[in-house]
C-alpha cells in the first residue's frame, strides 16, 4: 500500500498541505477501487472442479439463510408492527380511511423496509462474518497454500459467498416483508383499532405488481454489495488481530455506506 501511495505523497506534497489530504483520500479510493475489480474479475473465472464450488455454494446459502432466519423474523416482525402503529397515531381523527394503514404498511414494507433494513441487518451478521473468515484464512496463510497448490483462491473464496448471498438474500427479503405485515396485522387488528376486514382491504388496495420487481432489484444489488465487499475486505487484509478487527468493521461500516447509496439511486432510477 505504501509503494502504491508513495508517487500520491510526492505530488501532495508539492501542492501544498491543503490539497494534500483530499488527494491522497482520492488515490486511496481509486487503489481499492481497482484492486476490487481485479480481485471479481479474478473470482468470476472457470472454476477448476465444479463439485467443489457447489458444496461451498450450498454451504455458505444454508449460513447465510437458515443462520440468519431467526433475526430477520424478530426485526421484520417489530417494524411492521411499530409501522402500523406510528401510522394509526398519525392518521387518528383525520378524514383518511383507517384501511390505507394496510396499504401504507404494504408498500413501506415492500419497497423499502424489507429489502434495505434486511440488508443492513445482514451486512452487520453475515458481513463482518465472511470478512473475518477470510482474513482469519489469509492471516494464517491458508490462502498462501491455496495459492501455491494452483487454487485461484480469489473464485474459490469469493464466488461462492457472493452467490449464496444472492440467491439466499432475496429469499430472505420476501420473508421480511410477509413478516413486516403481519407485524402491523397484530398490532392494530386484535387491539381494536380496527377490524380484519379493514386491513385486509387496505392490503389488496392499490397494488402495483412492479413494487415488487423493484424490491427484488434492491435485493440482489444489495446482496452483492455486502457479499463482495466484505469479501474484499478479508481478502486483503494484512496484520494481525488488530487488523482483523478493523477489516471487519470496515466490510461493515462500507457495506451499508454502498447499500444506502444504491438504495437512493435505483429509486431515482426506477421510480
């Protein structure tokens, strides 16, 4: 990192103190930039053995959806319920009909809450997971072996976690929004606050069948960001237990950072 930086330093240095700091921010984005390209263009290579790759892809796909299952319910069960009560509050003595708390809690729930909270939520679980995994292998020098004995280790590390992510997350995300609803169900629906037949109503009102292609747009984008680049962060890490520590946090923190960016980009996109 330091030779890579070394030319950065010098024409900082020349430019004075000012400029120096945003020029070595922007030679640093660009090196990891590049350096993560290279590392996908390395994983989506031909495997050597296609059985080997498979199990490792049914491996991480049973972490990734059956390990994080039980969190996904609790969250999305509780989001949809405060969602439906927060809406109840502010649509109390209003004109609006009490049945578009369904068709709030709905839309919400499918076009953003599910897909964006989940993943936040995965980035944190299943992200600083498969970053300390990784450098916990790169730190011990399995990835060295690996490498010595012909293993494109970049594919066989890599690629299977990022398509695990992406089947098994989208799963996830349908699971989180069925849940979200049901969530506002129980908490408006046996209080009183209004009927079964009311919410249901509000369900089946105004429904746009592309809301829900674009929450399975969010999901797999989402999905491979936080798989790739917490992928990228283990991979590369250098150090010790410090070290790992901070790849970790980073898969994390950089994660979420890119998955709220896209969030906003593909509803301007999209919507």
């Amino acid at each position: 990192m330091s030779r890579t930086l070394r030319p950065a330093r010098k024409i900082a240095y020349f430019c004075g103190g000012e400029q120096r700091e945003p020029i070595l921010a922007m030679v640093k984005l660009l090196y990891h930039f590049g350096r993560y390209l290279l590392m996908m263009k390395t994983a989506i290579s031909r495997p050597e053995k296609t059985i080997m790759y498979y199990r490792e892809t049914m491996r991480q796909m049973h972490d990734i959806g059956i390990g994080s299952l039980i969190i996904v319910f609790i969250i999305a069960l509780f989001m949809g319920a405060v969602t439906a009560v927060q809406f109840s509050y502010q649509l109390d003595g209003t004109l609006i009909p009490k049945y578009y708390i369904g068709y709030i809690v709905r839309d919400i729930a499918i076009l953003e809450l599910a897909p964006t909270i989940t993943c936040l939520v995965l980035a944190g679980k299943v992200g600083s997971n498969m970053a300390a995994e990784i450098g916990g292998m790169r730190q011990k020098e399995h990835i060295d072996a690996m490498e010595i004995m012909g293993v494109n280790t970049a594919a066989y590390l890599v690629t299977p976690k990022v398509l695990g992510a992406m089947v098994v997350i989208p799963l996830l995300v349908v699971v989180a929004a069925f849940v979200m609803i049901m969530g506002g169900y129980i908490s408006v629906v046996p209080t009183g606050y209004m009927s079964s037949t009311e919410f249901i109503q509000g369900i089946r009102s105004f429904f746009q069948s592309y809301n829900v292609v674009l929450m399975f747009i969010k999901a797999y984008v989402f999905a491979y960001l936080l798989s790739s680049i917490s992928c990228y962060q283990g991979y590369y890490v250098r150090g010790g237990s410090i070290e790992l520590g901070k790849a970790s946090t980073n898969a994390v923190v950089i994660s979420d950072i890119m998955i709220l960016l896209a969030d906003y980009l593909i509803a301007v996109l999209f919507t």
